[in-house]
C-alpha cells in the first residue's frame, strides 16, 4: 500500500459516508416501478426501503466493536466490498424477496461504512480540523440523501429501477481503491478490549448525554418529512412538482451550512455551537409551532431549523468523538450512528402519530385541520429541543467536573 495522504484518505472516507446516504434515499422513487414488476402491494414492496434501513440500524454498534477488535480500515474494505456485491444482487433481483434479501446486506455494508468513516476520521486529520471534517460528512450526507430521488427519477425514466443499483458500483469501486491506497492500518485490539467498549457509551454520562440529544434532534428533523409533505400538498395544495422543490430546501441547507458548521466549532468550541445549533432549532420549531404559515413562511421556518441542525450535527459529533480512546472509535461511532437511527424511527412513529391525532382523517381534512396538526406536532418537538438543550447543560457541567476533580 502507497503511504497514507489526508486529501486522499478524506475523499475515500467521503465517498463512503456519501454511498451509505444515497443507498437510503435512492430506491425510494422506484418503488411503483419494483410493485408493478414482482405484481406486489405496496405494503410488500415498502420492504426494499425498511430491509436497508433495519439492517443499519441492528448491526451499528456491533460492526463498531467488530472494527476495534479487527482493524477500522479492514473492516471499512470489506463493507465496500458488501454493499458493491449488494448492488450487483439488488440490480438483478429475480423476485421481490431477493431484493429486499440484497437490500439487507447492502444495509450491512453501510453500516460498516458509517461506523469505520467516523471512526477514522481522528486517525486521518489534526484533533484542530476534527470539527470542520464531522461538517464536511454531515453535509455529503444530506447531499446523498438528497440528491437519491433526483438521480433515481432521471436513471428510472431512462432505464428502469434496476439502475438505481448499478449506479452506485463504480462508486463503490472507486471508495474501495481510495480506502485501500491512502489509509493505514489500525492495530487490531485484544478481545478484552472490544467486550469493555461496547457498553462505554451506557456508563459514560457526559458521551450518553450526546448520544441522547443525537436521538431527539434526529426525530425532530424526521417530523420535516412526516408531517411536511401532508402540510404542502393538503395545507397549503401544492402540486407534487412544488411540493419536491420545497421539500428539497432542506437537503440543500444542510449541505450548504456542513462545512461552515465544521469550522465554526473548531473556532468557538463544541459546546457553544452545540448551544447555538439548538437554540436555532428551538426558533424554528416555536416558529412551526405558532404562526399560521404559507408557504414562505414554511420555507424560512425550514431553513432556520435545518442551519441549527447542521450547526448541532457538527458540533455534537465533535464532541462525541474527539475525547475517544482509539480502542473506542469504531463502537462510539456504532453508538452515534444508532443514536441517530432511532431517532429517525421515534420521528417517525411518535411524532407522525400526533400528526395523524391533531389532523383527523388526512384524506378528508381541510386546510385549517392540516395546518393544526402542524403546529401541534412542532410544539412536541419544541418540547424534545428543550430537552436536548437540557442534556447539553448536563453534559456540560459533568465535564467541567471532570476535568476539575483533583
């Protein structure tokens, strides 16, 4: 292997963190397309979406582990390796519960490649650039997730639902070359090692407190997507063509607001941008929560929220994996990347179940119902914001006692 080179080995990291993102959103636009080919509900189909997401979310903290114990580069080879196999499996499906069987293992190789690309970051850049690289992930990781139903609706038009898969092969061939060349080889830890750091997360009340506020800003970011397609079309009539550009204002906030987030940390530290991105998001949410809104109201709502997400996202994994010990890395970063999971799947439960409570029946609700059941699912998120900001007063004040204890 060719000696380590940082721009090399961030752009390999990159890539990864950029194929585990649009493997979640890709398949989306081509689930009509996947019913009508295997002549199946859209409850069955619904299946190539949920295997992907499952699959990440039961196996984060696992492969983590599994990347102390065995190496972070080896264990990021061999998840390149899964989800380019996956692609290949997916693409050629010859019945529904093949497809969702690849879909599996192409959520295992992204898993593989969320956990190890966060754990390598502090291996491939100074601690002083920690917060601006976490901002650099957080941003191709809004991009993947929001440039899979463009990219899928062009690749369905011109050659089927297939495609969606083999798009990402030369991708995922091209991460594995980056990764193989520019990264060096972590120590593989001993068994005792990898069995103590699974449960750290559980006993560490400063890291469970960022893992905490992780989880409940992801399910307020989830609602935007539950509750906010509903309010567009039925609230406020948009056609699905606005509906898709208002929708994508977010994805584009985040990517815009990842890198300068990363370097605002690294300025003002991770604490005071944790505080900042929050607060942001709190005057998004009451914002949701108070005023009846049109659509440009809805947009600026959007866009303060999402730039406060992007701040607390960076700062908020900066913290988490500054202070890791290497033999940690890979099952922190296990625990982060589940941390967010469920709060994508809280989101979309918990707070897509008040939105269906304030609003009644979405089909025959009008407009005023709509705009309700709204408000009343942003003031709930208000309320898990305030609870993230507590945990970050918590987390606070138990590093301080730590780092003054004689």
């Amino acid at each position: 292997m060719t000696s380590p080179t940082p721009r090399g080995a961030l752009a390999g990291l990159s890539l990864c963190m950029l194929l585990a993102s649009l493997g979640t959103s890709i398949a989306n636009v081509g689930l009509p397309q996947m019913a009508e080919t295997f002549a199946a509900p859209f409850a069955a189909v619904q299946w190539v979406v949920l295997s992907y997401l499952l699959a990440i979310t039961a196996v984060l903290v696992s492969v983590g582990r599994l990347g102390d114990r065995l190496g972070h580069r080896r264990l990021l080879l061999t998840g390149v390796m899964l989800f380019a196999v996956a692609c290949v499996l997916c693409s050629a499906a010859p019945s529904l519960g093949m497809l969702v069987a690849a879909r599996a293992l192409q959520g295992f190789g992204a898993a593989i490649m969320l956990a190890m690309t966060m754990a390598l970051v502090a291996a491939t850049v100074p601690k002083a650039q920690t917060g601006r690289v976490m901002g650099l992930l957080g941003t191709l990781s809004a991009v993947g997730t929001g440039l899979g139903p463009a990219i899928g609706g062009a690749l369905i038009a011109a050659s089927g639902w297939r495609a969606l898969f083999l798009i990402m092969l030369p991708l995922a061939a091209l991460a594995w070359v980056l990764v193989h060349r520019t990264l060096a080889d972590s120590n593989p830890l001993t068994s005792a090692a990898g069995r103590s750091s699974v449960f750290a997360a559980l006993h560490d009340r400063a890291l469970g407190a960022g893992l905490g506020m992780s989880t409940l800003v992801a399910a307020v970011m989830m609602t935007t997507l539950v509750a906010g397609p509903f309010y567009l079309s039925h609230g406020l009539g948009l056609d699905p063509a606005q509906m898709g550009l208002t929708m994508a204002v977010g994805p584009c906030i985040a990517a815009l607001a990842g890198m300068p987030a990363g370097r605002l940390t690294d300025r003002c530290g991770s604490y005071a941008t944790t505080l900042g991105g929050l607060l942001c998001m709190l005057a998004g949410c009451l914002v949701l929560a108070l005023m009846p809104l049109g659509i440009t109201g809805y947009i600026g709502a959007l866009v303060i929220l999402t730039l406060g997400y992007a701040q607390f996202q960076a700062a908020n994994n900066t913290a988490v994996m500054s202070h890791v010990s290497a033999d940690r890395r890979g099952v922190i970063a296990g625990w982060l990347n589940l941390s967010r999971n469920l709060g994508l799947i809280i989101g979309a439960w918990a707070l897509g179940a008040v939105f269906a409570w304030s609003t009644g029946d979405i089909h025959s609700a009008l407009p005023i119902a709509v705009g309700h059941g709204l408000r009343m699912t942003f003031w709930v998120a208000s309320g898990l914001v305030a609870l993230a900001l507590l945990l970050a007063f918590a987390r606070r004040v138990k590093t301080l006692q730590a780092s003054t204890a004689p």
